[in-house]
C-alpha cells in the first residue's frame, strides 16, 4: 500500500469559492426546486448545513481518499428537464432490460420518468418525506436534500420487488442531478430491491444520488445496488439505512463504473435483534477513484453486521474504503465481522483498506481484517500446472477473489444478478461461465 | 528399451543462492514407474518443481528432455497441454471456481494443443463420473470449489481424478502417498495403477515405502542431498523401509 494522501479539493478550490457555487446553484436552480418534493424548511436547512460543513479539509479522515476535484468546475446545479423527445433518445438505450416480476421505476436526470416507469400504490408523495440526520461524513447528502427535483418515497406494507434505474445522461445544458429514493417498510413486510445507476452526465456534471431506507421491525430487504456508470461520470453517493427491532437488511454493493465516486453509507441498528450485512465489490482501471465510507452504528442489544469487501484495481486506479464499526453502550450481545481485502493488479493502482472498530460494551464478538496484495502465486502456479493460460489463470482467479463477497447473496436471483454484472465489469467471459445461475 | 519419456542429464537447480539440485542424472522409458525417494530436504520436491516449471528454480546447469523436446525452454502451461502432470503435495483450494470448470478448462486446453475439438458436455461428464467413481468420489465435488474446505485425503485424491482426467504421458507425483488412511491409499493406488501403460510413465515422489506396497515400480531412486545416490529394483524400497536412509547418507 502505498498511502500518499492528496486533497480532495484542488488548493485552487476555497470554501468561499464552494460556497458561492452552492448559492449561485440556488439561485440558478430555484425555479426547480418543488416543494412538494421536499419543503421548503427541509430544503433551507439542509443548504445552511452544507454551507456550514463547506469542504472536507485535507485531514479529514472521512474524506481523505475520495476524489472531489471536479467540485471545483462541474455543475452543481439541476436544470429543467430536456424536451421529451431529446430526453428520451437519450435515457431510452441506457435502460437496462427489465428484471422480471419487478416492478419498475426510472429516473433521468434526476427525476422520475413515466415513460419508463411502472403506476405502483406504494409510490406516494403524500407520505412524510424521509429527511435522515445526516453529519459531515454525508455532508453531500445535504445538497441532495436541497436540490432534489425527483423523488420515489415508497411505502412497503406487502412483500415487494422493485427495481429502480437512475440514468444519467449529459444533456442540452450541463447539470448536476439529484435523483433520491425513500423507502419504508412497515414491519414484518420483504423488500427485495434492485438499485442501478447508469448513464454520465459528463465530466462537466455530477450526480448527487440519496438513498435512505427505514426497515420496520421484523422487516426484510434484500438490497442490491450496482453502480455501473460510464467511465466519465463524477458520483456523490449517500445511503443512510435505519434497521428497528429484528429487522434483515442485506445489501449488495457492486461499484464498477464512474471516473470518481464516493459512497457514504451509514447504516443505524437502533433495534434489538436487528441485522446488517454488506457485500460489496469495487473494480477500478484507468484513473478511476472509488472511495467507500461505511458507518455502522450498533445501537441495541443483539444486533449484528458482517461486511466482506472485496476490491480489484488496475491501471492508475484507487479504490479506498474506511469501514468503522461502533458497538455502543446499549448494545450488549452484539456480534461484528469485517472482511476488507484489496487486489492489486499493477504497481500504479492503489487500495487503501481501513477497518476500524470501537466497543463501548461487554460481551460483544467482533473480528476484522484487511489484506491487499497481488494474485496469489500459488493458486496461479496450479492452474497453469493444469495446462491453463496465464491470461485464462488470472481472470480465474480475479473471479475467484470477487466472488467471496458475492456467494453468499440471496436471494439466488439477486446473487446471480450481482454475479452477472460482476463477470462482466472484469471483461472476462472466463467468469461469465463461473456464474452460477439463478 | 526405446525411447525415453523424460531424460534429465546433470540437472543443477538453485533457489535463491541455495543449490538444492546437483547433478541429477535420470532416464524414464515410456511403460515404467520409477520411485524417488529420500530423507526430508533432499530435493525430491525440487525436482517435482522444476519439471512442472514452477517459477523461483534457476536451473544453472543440464538438461531436461521431455519427448523429443527440450522441456525447460516451456513455460508451466505449455508444458501441461504437452501432457506432463504434476500432481501436488499440497493442492491449493482456490474458491470461486468449481471443480468441473476448472478439469473440462485443464482438458481442453491439451485438446487444443493437439489440435482435437473441445469435449462436450455430455461426453465431459461421462467421463468425469467415471472417473470419479473409481476414485470413490461423490458427485456433489463437481460443483464444489476447487479443494474448497477438502479433508487431506480428498484432495489427494482429487490430484489423481485429474490425472486421470487429463490423462498425462508423463505423471509427476509430489508424496501423493502423504497425510492417507490406508483406504485412501488404495483408492489412489488403484488410480495410479489404472493409469499405467505402455505409452505412459510415472514418476513417484515419497518418503515412505508404503505406497510401492500398492504400485509396484520397475526402479527405485534415492535422492541426497541434491543426487542421486543410490538406484536399484523394487527390492531397495523395502531395504528402505527396514534400514532407514542413514546408511545410504553415510556412503554418500
């Protein structure tokens, strides 16, 4: 590992700079900002916060990895929609087929797109809107609270399977889009939901995507989100997940595409019994920078959180990912596990893996490791004693390194889906093979 | 005697600045199974090593002939679709990737290699399943990860289901005998057994005497030090077990 940490804001980039194209974008962007979607209060006082949180500093251990340069010159502001026709010939061919017995629903630029999305009665704009306490580590999440122009808030009160695309496309105008998901689960209720980010709005744009999910007591979600955006897209990602009494919330990370992103996930297990679990794969070429800040807070007594984590980078590439894992007073009987492990695939790519865990209870079982290095020499040496080729050996076991995260995903429809994408991120019809299938 | 399968001449090998190899002389005629055996550190796995071309042995002097063909001028794989087998003392799980992949991978990269069609799938799982039912295996290991959570034993005798896959012209055996009940040594004896012909040979690597007991060899080498010091009949392995290797060391 070679841990040299470079600003993630240009030197030329103040905070008086930051804060005059935050409230240029409030004046340019007012117009859009509907209040139905999220009042006004909501709006002003989450501005005030980012305002008041400014940039990261060069220090901020939050932030040290993520690649925020482009916050210096690309949009920061939403602007009207496209006309129908130019917009969807745009967003049309970046939709993905479509999963069977989900129901659908499209964002395009930051806003819901009828065209492309299925009438559900669990959409709802009459519903409170789901506002999270949000902190500096998802300061960006602030933006999005002040400047989303398009909101699914879904109410979960049957099993349910939905399927939400956020594309992304550059536009007439240069823009920054705000697409937002709010999801509640009533308890006891499943939730299987399939979250994809494709598209770019260019590297003159960004995209502020928020994602907060409120899983009801004994509730079950089964999320899998798959960040597969083009090679020029710049992602502010923000999920915060709050998990009540017994509720099952397994979520699939897969980050594959963008030029930079960063993901800051907070999960909150404020009830008893309450599960968490992440399967996360990150994969970088070129000069991709994928940075992960991951919170779980345990908060009650008998709650649980596994993450395994598993992270290939090329090229020029970095991949980072702090994981910090609290085991608070109140949560006694809680057990933790933490898996980071990083490939490197040149001497030019970079992984910085840091877990951390803080316990402020007894009775607690909690574990965790983080390993990066090359392809293993003997796994390599065995299958090319068995007359496989070196180019052959290698995606082998590429997939066999990414697949830990990946194999123990339910349902098998998600882990096939997840898989799938996976193979085809590594370009390899090597590990398309090794699928297993649904 | 025709031909030789595998012919090393004076083969000196180096790891690092640790000669581990000095001087090996040994031919191997197509039909035969020869023995090498030897005290711990002596070089047997070395050997093994090189033949099979594992990256970190520097060969500083001699020659390995292959067939014909100079087999130290072939990397690992080509050496592998050539038809060399090494089988491995300590198989490595590698998880992720399943067994039936990775043996219909190993086939028809050798298949191409002498220019043969892919195998398809139903003839691929015909032969595995035989295969697999002469080494005792259960079918479930097909979809199991490569060694993925086997006992010792099961991956010993997962070696030989490749081996008897892959069907080598030349089988190099690293202590395959090594960390077996004795059931288990006569399921893998039978399969090694099985593959003896008169195209074929076999080198079996071991520190004990035990798996002879099962496939009887036609030549018995000890290794020393990085020589070969002594050589003789199926007879000197039972010597072996009865006297020890010190008598022979001291001789050296």
């Amino acid at each position: 590992m070679n841990a040299v940490a470079r600003p993630p804001v240009p030197g030329s980039m103040s905070n008086a700079a930051y804060e005059q194209r935050l409230r240029d974008a409030v004046m340019d962007a007012a117009a859009l900002l509907n209040a139905r979607l999220l009042p006004v209060s909501v709006r002003s006082a989450a501005l005030n916060r980012a305002l008041a949180a400014g940039l990261p500093q060069l220090r901020d251990d939050l932030w040290r990895y993520a690649d925020l340069r482009f916050l210096a010159s690309a949009a920061l502001a939403p602007v009207a929609p496209d006309a129908p026709g130019l917009l969807s010939a745009a967003i049309d061919p970046l939709l993905p087929p479509r999963l069977s017995g989900f129901t659908r629903l499209v964002f395009a630029n930051g806003r819901l797109y009828e065209p492309g999305s299925d009438a559900s009665d669990a959409l709802d704009l009459a519903l409170p809107p789901l506002v999270p306490e949000r902190t500096r580590h998802e300061r960006f999440g602030w933006l999005n609270d002040a400047f989303a122009t398009g909101v699914a808030r879904l109410k979960v009160n049957a099993p349910m399977r939905v399927e939400v695309v956020f594309a992304a496309t550059p536009g007439a105008v240069r823009q920054a889009v705000y697409p937002r998901l709010e999801v509640q689960l009533s308890p006891d209720t499943q939730l299987v939901l399939v979250e994809r980010h494709v598209g770019t709005t260019g590297s003159e744009g960004t995209i502020n995507a928020a994602v907060q999910v409120f899983a009801g007591a004994g509730s079950q979600v089964n999320h899998l989100r798959w960040q597969a955006l083009d090679a020029d897209a710049q992602l502010l990602d923000t999920v915060q997940l709050a998990m009540d009494r017994d509720a099952r919330y397994e979520l699939v990370q897969l980050q594959l595409g963008a030029r930079s992103a960063r993901t800051s996930l907070r999960a909150s297990l404020f009830g008893a019994g309450a599960a968490f679990s992440l399967h996360g794969v990150a994969l970088a070429q070129g000069r991709r920078t994928l940075d992960h800040s991951l919170l779980v807070d345990h908060l009650a007594s008998r709650t649980q959180s596994t993450q395994v984590l598993r992270a290939i980078a090329g090229d020029h590439a970095h991949i980072a990912c702090r994981s910090r894992v609290e085991i608070g007073q109140a949560a006694p009987g809680s057990l933790s596990a933490q898996s980071l492990k990083g490939l490197l695939g040149n001497a030019g790519a970079e992984i910085d893996l840091r877990p951390q865990l803080e316990i402020h209870t007894d009775d607690v079982k909690a574990s965790h490791g983080a390993t990066t290095g090359a392809l293993e020499e003997n796994m390599r040496f065995y299958l090319l004693s068995r007359g496989v080729d070196a180019a052959t050996a290698r995606a082998l076991l590429e997939w066999a390194f990414l697949e830990d995260a990946l194999a123990g995903v339910a349902p098998p429809e998600l882990r096939a889906a997840a898989e799938n994408a996976a193979a085809s991120a590594l370009g390899s019809d090597v590990a398309r093979q090794l699928v297993v299938p649904a | 005697m025709s031909t030789p399968i595998l012919s090393i001449q004076d083969l000196h090998v180096k790891v690092g600045e640790r000669e581990v190899l000095r001087g090996i002389n040994l031919e191997l005629p197509a039909g035969q199974v020869h023995a090498i055996m030897g005290p711990n550190g002596s070089g047997k796995s070395s050997l093994s090593h090189v033949l099979a071309g594992k990256p970190g042995y520097t060969v500083t002097r001699g020659s390995v002939n292959y067939k014909g063909t100079d087999l130290l001028a072939l990397p690992a794989e080509e050496r592998a679709r050539a038809g060399l087998f090494l089988g491995f003392q300590y198989p490595v799980e590698i998880p992720g990737v399943n067994n039936a992949y990775l043996l219909r991978a190993a086939l028809n990269a050798g298949r191409r290699q002498r220019s043969e069609p892919e195998i398809d799938a139903f003839d691929f799982l015909t032969l595995v399943k035989e295969r697999m039912a002469l080494m005792k295996m259960d079918e479930s290991f097909l979809s199991r990860g490569v060694n993925e959570g086997f006992s010792g034993g099961e991956k010993k005798r997962n070696e030989i289901l490749q081996m008897l896959v892959l069907q080598p012209q030349l089988a190099v055996l690293d202590e395959t005998d090594s960390g077996l009940d004795i059931d288990a040594l006569k399921v893998v004896a039978t399969g090694i057994n099985s593959l003896r012909s008169p195209e074929r040979a076999i080198l079996l690597v071991t520190h004990y005497q035990r798996l002879l007991d099962h496939v009887t060899p036609d030549a018995v080498h000890v290794l020393a030090g990085g020589r070969i010091v002594k050589s003789g009949g199926a007879e000197l392995a039972r010597e072996l077990e009865q006297r020890g290797y010190d008598w022979l060391l001291e001789a050296a």
